[in-house]
C-alpha cells in the first residue's frame, strides 16, 4: 500500500499514516515523511497474503498540523499494472479482495491539496507563423468565481503579466471538498498582434483530461474547476500582417467637375527596409485594399491624374496596429502589424473669365453692366468695377481697373456673355458671346468688345422752314432794335427845346 501527493502539500510540514487491516488486526502501518510529491518512499508491504482475502485500508493525519480536509483524496488498487474492478473511489479508505489471479496487488491513496492550479502560457510567432517564442509582459487572466462554497485565489488580481518564459500562474483554494468554480481565461490583446489559437487541458486528480478550444482573445469560461484540477492554458498570437489601403477622393461640388474616382491609378513604392515591394491599382480593388506589405518607408504617388484637378497631400490614418503612423505628404512609413489607409483628395479647380470694354480707338470705357447666364441657367449681373485695389471690388467683376473686368469662380460648363448696359455716350452692343469652361480651359480670356460712340446733336442752318424762322426772328430783332434807338433820340430832342 502506498500514498501518492498530487501537486504538493497544502502546509510544508503536513504528513500521512497508512494502515492495512485484515478483520480489524494491523498488518503494517507507515507514515510519510519529508514533502517530495508523488509516489512517497514510506510505504506498506509487500506482504504476503492469501487469494479471496478481504483486506481494508485507510489513511490518517500523519502529526497534530495535519488536516485531511485540506486535501481532496481518492484510492484505486490494480493488480499486475491493471485496475482492480470495485476497488477504487474518494475517501481516505476502501477495501479489496485478493484476486485469483495475478502476482501482486498495489493500492494507492492519492491526496491533493483543496487547490486547483491554473497557468497560462502565452507564444507568439512572426507574420508568417514562424518563429515561435514566449510571449514576456502580455497582460493575462483568470477569474474564479465559486459556484459551490467558497474559493479565493492567489495572487487575489485576476490579472497578470507574462513573465519572461511566457508564463502566469494562480492557485485557487476551496474551502470544501465539494467547492466548485468557474475560471474565466482570457488575454489582452496587444497592438500589432492577432490571436491564432489557444486551448485549455483541464487534468483531474484521477487522472482524466479534458480540452476547451480558445477562439479568441476574449474571456473564455472553464466550468466545473474543482480541488485537485490542473488548469494549463495556451495562447499563441503572431504578428499581424502589415497592410496599407490607398483611398482616391473626388471632390467635384464647387466646380461640378466629371472626374471618377477610379479615373486615377493609385501607387505605394517600398524601400529596400520593406523589400522593395510596391501595390499599384485603382481605389478600392484588391490591388491597393488592405494589401499585405511589409514593414519599411513607402513614397506615395498617383497618376493618370485629369486636367483642372487639384491633388491633396496623402493623409494616412491607422486602422490597428502602433496607433501611430509616421508620414509626409508623398510617404508613410509602416511599423510591423500597423493597418493604415493613406488617402489623397482630388479637388475640381473652378474656372475664370476676362474680358475688357473700350471706344473705337481702343480707350477703356467705364461703366459697362453685363449679364452672365451659366450652365444651370442662372444669371449674374456683372457691373464694372473701377478701384484702387482688387479688395475694393465686392461685387462679381474682381479686376479694379476700368474697363477690365474678371469674374471668378466658375463652374464647368457653357456660358452666355451679354452686355446689359453701356457706358455712357455709347451704343449698346446686345451680341451674345459664348463661351466654355472645362477641366482644360479653366481660364478664358474673351478679348475686348467695342462700343460705338452716340452721334452729335446737329442744329440745321439753311433751307426749308427752320431757315425762315431764324430770318424772320432776326428781322424782329433789328426791328426792336431801330424803335429803341428812335425812341431815344427824339427824348434827347426835347430836353434840348
């Protein structure tokens, strides 16, 4: 008869007694000693004994510091290596019967301490699964939580860091034999890593083994842990594959341009840090979405680009990964695992028109109003702006100098020029002038249109009816005029007389 401690004693000094009785008489004791685990030297027997023999075996507290309650204890007897049917069960004592046959008959009480044991081992390997090795400082943990009396654990925080062998441990003390619990395993997940796989085997004091497959990081419950249960779990992460993603952007709404997105080729050239790699494509094909890359310095570019376009500088942004992205307006530069989308916006220019007003000599007149019918149908009236500066003309034409005028902020389509109003002293010219602004003529210049200058007023001098009233008013006049000086004299005559 012998006596197996699974796992360690629940106090250092703790020891046990055998006994093996036959019909109540002792046929050998033996208590243990020292605190080696598993088959312990101080054991009974052999003796010899007779076939159909019924014997009963029992195990006691071994000193006054000694308590059986501390420990969750089974027995089993095989005969030649092979269990012995009936013969086996918990307690600290059982019975069994000499087989007919067989040579020798070995009974074992095993104890464990009231404890189950739970350790985690964390593994990572590189981006192609390779290169396994532990995983130091990654947070892991273990929740218990009683379902039958009471358990508490050690260290109490249900959360731990990897030592430098890529393990966490806890012990979990019931208070009872019949205590049960609920661990919950789980990791954290750190940046630029991704789980792969993990697994808990569960082993029972007799021996027996169960495995709950882990399918992620998060928390994973383990059910039914009970004293004497070694709980050994594994995590294996690799770094995750570094991606970048290129994004074309068209902003068409102040120009109302026709540009598509896809009407660019997107591209991403490697150093030699990330082996020379480069993607190439159109925004949002495999070719540039989540591409796997590796990690080193990547210029940024795009062609095809259109005409009346504007590009952005390239903003990268993080998806997973470093949470930080090192990048210029033409360059981003991956860290191994790091996910980021680098964009690049292509914003439509609006277009311009000038034009000037001047006199059949070419001399700029002032004062011209027009009106400017767009490709909507909308109407602008354009009033000629004459300042000192280009910050003093707030209406539609921005060129202060007279008889220029400049209209900005165009969009693409056709346009009607028509002069609503002259400058004064000259002859409205009604004609429409047409005109298109596209992405390859943004800025038109119209020229200068002329405007004829009103006729004189001519007086008529001879002939015809106005000629007769001037001779006949003339006549009256020296008519008056001879009355008047008669007058005069014959007054003067007779102051005399």
């Amino acid at each position: 008869m012998q006596k197996y401690v699974e796992g360690g004693r629940s106090k250092p000094g703790d020891q046990f007694s055998l006994s093996l009785k036959e019909d109540g008489s002792e046929l050998g004791p033996a208590t243990t000693t020292g605190n080696a685990i598993n088959v312990q030297d101080d054991k009974i027997g052999p003796i010899p004994s007779k076939r159909g023999l019924n014997l009963t075996f029992a195990e006691t507290a071994g000193n006054s510091t000694t308590n059986l309650n501390d420990y969750a204890s089974t027995y089993s007897c095989a005969v030649d290596g092979k269990a012995l049917s009936g013969s086996s069960g918990t307690g600290t004592s059982g019975t069994v019967t000499i087989p007919s046959t067989g040579d020798a008959v070995v009974c074992t009480i095993t104890n464990a301490p009231l404890t189950a044991n739970v350790s985690i081992h964390k593994d990572v390997v590189d981006e192609n699964g390779e290169n396994k090795k532990p995983g130091k400082d990654w947070t892991v943990g273990a929740k218990a939580t009683a379902t039958t009396d009471s358990v508490t654990s050690s260290p109490t925080t249900a959360a731990q860091k990897t030592d430098a062998n890529g393990n966490a441990k806890w012990g979990l003390k019931f208070s009872k034999t019949t205590g049960r619990a609920t661990v919950a395993i789980s990791e954290t997940q750190q940046d630029g890593f991704e789980f792969k796989s993990g697994s808990c085997d569960i082993t029972r004091i007799d021996g027996s083994k169960t495995t709950t497959k882990l399918t992620s990081e998060k928390s994973t419950d383990l059910t039914g842990i009970k004293p004497g249960d070694n709980v050994d779990c594994t995590y294996l992460n690799k770094v995750s594959d570094t991606a970048l993603t290129l994004v074309k952007k068209v902003d068409n709404k102040a120009a109302a341009g026709t540009a598509k997105d896809t009407d660019w080729t997107l591209k991403a050239a490697g150093d030699a840090a990330s082996g020379n790699k480069t993607i190439e494509g159109k925004t949002g094909s495999i070719e540039v979405t989540k591409a796997k890359v590796k990690a080193g310095k990547y210029a940024l570019s795009e062609t095809g680009a259109l005409k009346g376009y504007e590009a952005s500088d390239w903003l990268c942004k993080p998806s997973s990964g470093s949470g930080t992205v090192t990048s210029d307006k033409s360059s981003v530069t991956l860290k191994s695992g790091d996910d980021v989308t680098c964009t690049v916006t292509n914003t439509a220019k609006t277009g311009a028109v000038t034009w000037g007003k001047t006199d059949e000599s070419g001399t700029a007149l002032k004062g011209s109003v027009w009106t400017l019918t767009g490709p909507d149908g909308s109407e602008l009236t354009i009033e000629d702006c004459a300042a000192s500066s280009a910050s003093e003309c707030t209406g539609a034409d921005k060129d202060p100098a007279t008889g220029k005028l400049s209209v900005t902020g165009l969009k693409w389509g056709d346009y009607t020029l028509t002069e609503k109003k002259a400058p004064a002293g000259y002859i409205l010219d009604a004609t429409p002038h047409t005109f298109t602004v596209s992405g390859s003529e943004l800025d038109k210049s119209l020229g200068s249109y002329t405007n004829e200058q009103k006729p004189q007023v001519a007086l008529p001098l001879t002939g015809g009816t106005g000629s007769q009233i001037y001779l006949i008013g003339g006549a009256a006049l020296l008519a008056a005029a001879g009355a008047i000086a008669l007058l005069k004299g014959l007054r003067r005559r007779n102051r005399k007389h």
